[in-house]
C-alpha cells in the first residue's frame, strides 16, 4: 500500500468534510449522544502492518455503539461455532435496525447478528459459562488484543443513558425469550448488550481493532490468534449484506467494501488483504448512518480503487 498515496487522500477528504453544511442529525433518542459536537470527523486507516494512518480527529474517542457487534459476533462464533446460525439469521432484515416486527413472523429468531434483536442473541451466547461481569471482561479482553492498547473502556454515561432509554430493546429481548430463544435473564442479557454498545474507541484505535478482518483472522493487534480463515471472509460478507441495517445494499453500491455502522457516528469498512478503515462524523442519515463517514468511505474508496467487486 501506498502510504504517502493514503494520506494525501484522507487529508483532501478531511478537509472537504470541514466544509460540508449538511451533516446529518446526531442520534437523539439517546441523551449522551445527542449532546456530542456533529462539527467533529475522523478518518483513520490502518494497513494489515505498519503504522495507522490519520487525518481529522482521528484521536477523539466516540461511542462505536452497533459497531461493536463485529467483535462480540466474532467471539460468539469462537465459542458456538456454526450451531450459533440456529439461533440467529444470516439475511438482510429490510427493517429498521430496532424494529419488532420480523421477530414475531420468524418465532424469536433474529434475521442477522447486527440488527439489535441480533444482538441481544449474540450477548446470550457470550454468557454460556460465564456471569455478566466476566463476560464484558471477555469482551474488553478482546478488544484490547485486536488494538494492541490496553486502555480500551466502556463509557459510563452512554452506558446509563442506554440504560436510561431501553424500552425498545427490552421488548425485543423479552419476545426473544418468550419464543425461547434466550438462555440466560433477559436483564443479564441486556445488561451485557448496553455495556458492549457503551464501548469508547477512536478511529486510529476502531480502525486497528478491524485489522484482523483484513488480514483474514491471521494477525490480531498485540498476539496471535487462532481464528480459521473462512471465518473473516463469513464475517466481512455479514458486514457487506447486513452492517448498515437497512441501507447496506446502497452501501456495497456506493462504497463497495464491508461495512459496519453505528449510531455513534462511526463506520468501520474493511478492504480485505490490505487495511481497516474507520471513519467518524456524528451526524446520521435517514437510516440511522453517519452520512459524512460514508461519503468519506466512498470517496477514498474510489480515489484508491478499494472494492471487492
């Protein structure tokens, strides 16, 4: 890879991104996110080895929210192998990342592990064996090996706010469980599944977290790992058909890599066999993704001819 080539294209991009008037509007319905500055864009991209490459506010620590997961999907499969695609789906829900409906057709089974339902599944998983504290444990254990950086945290006011404001995804957690799809207390469940969400993490930081899926599960940040192959390409395909909810399709289209967005204003595209890249701009879309990060994507996508098609 290019380096000088990269950052000469992420600098251009983070300038013209200063400029931009329209950004999208940041995620209200949860309070701490509606307070965070939608002026503020990152772009970092992090080459299978060697050194992150920066631009904007690439250093500023965000709440990656749905972003997160990849890595908690990443370790349940670890754990479940492929008996976790009876509890959970492999398919494009059409649906708003929150929605309810498709749970009561389908009897408690999620469509895919990114939507919340999904989600909530994937925590269950991850508490086989485990109570709640050791399972987030597990998690920031993980995440701390694909950065390489120990102080990797869990922010405590999102996590209250998403406490704060958990209706909705109580609901889906309690339809799961009365289809029997959840084997632990929906309120452990959920317990984990609010922490996960409240991970803090920069671009330069999300972006060498994502290395491992470029790299196919051969290189993770600070140790080695035993992660088959086939697992990143099954991974980095959820990412292309399912990682922006509802407007994935418009995504391959547009930026055509893998891609996993969060309402945090993140999104973490992989170009496998060369780099990571995480982009941040706390404004959303109609669908609930960073406009300002997805434009950024497509347009370093294009300007370094990046696509797995």
């Amino acid at each position: 890879m290019d380096r000088a080539a990269v950052q000469a294209q992420i600098s251009r991009i983070a300038a013209r991104m200063a400029r931009e008037k329209d950004r999208g509007q940041v995620a209200r319905y949860i309070p701490e996110l509606a307070q965070v500055d939608p002026q503020q864009f990152g772009i970092a991209v992090a080459p299978i080895k060697g050194e992150v490459i920066l631009a904007g506010q690439a250093e500023q620590p965000f709440s990656v929210q749905s972003i997160s997961k990849v890595f908690a999907l990443t370790l349940a499969l670890s754990r479940a192998g492929a008996g976790l695609w009876q509890r959970v789906g492999r398919e494009p829900s059409g649906d708003p990342f929150n929605s309810i409906v498709q749970l009561e057709y389908e009897k408690g089974v999620p469509r895919n592990p990114f939507i919340n339902a999904g989600a909530i599944v994937i925590s269950d998983v991850l508490l086989e064996g485990r109570d709640q504290q050791a399972a987030i444990a597990d998690y920031l254990a993980f995440l701390a090996n694909v950065t390489g950086e120990s102080q990797v945290a869990i922010d405590p006011a999102v996590w209250a706010s998403e406490r704060a404001t958990s209706a909705r995804n109580r609901a889906l957690a309690q339809f799961i469980a009365a289809e029997g799809n959840l084997r632990h207390p929906v309120e452990e469940v959920l317990e984990l599944y609010f922490q996960q969400c409240s991970l803090a993490l920069s671009c330069a930081q999300l972006a060498k977290a994502g290395r491992y899926l470029a790299a196919g599960c051969r290189e993770m940040g600070a140790g080695p790992v035993s992660l088959p192959v086939s697992r990143a390409r099954r991974i980095n395909a959820l990412m292309m058909t399912c990682g922006c909810y509802d407007a994935s399709g418009d995504v391959a289209y547009r930026v055509g890599l893998p891609c996993k967005s969060g309402v945090g204003g993140g999104v973490l595209a992989i170009v496998p066999g060369v780099a990571a890249i995480a982009a941040w701009c706390p404004g959303l879309d109609e669908k609930g993704n960073s406009k300002l990060a997805l434009e950024a994507l497509e347009d370093l996508a294009q300007s370094m001819s990046w696509s797995v098609f």
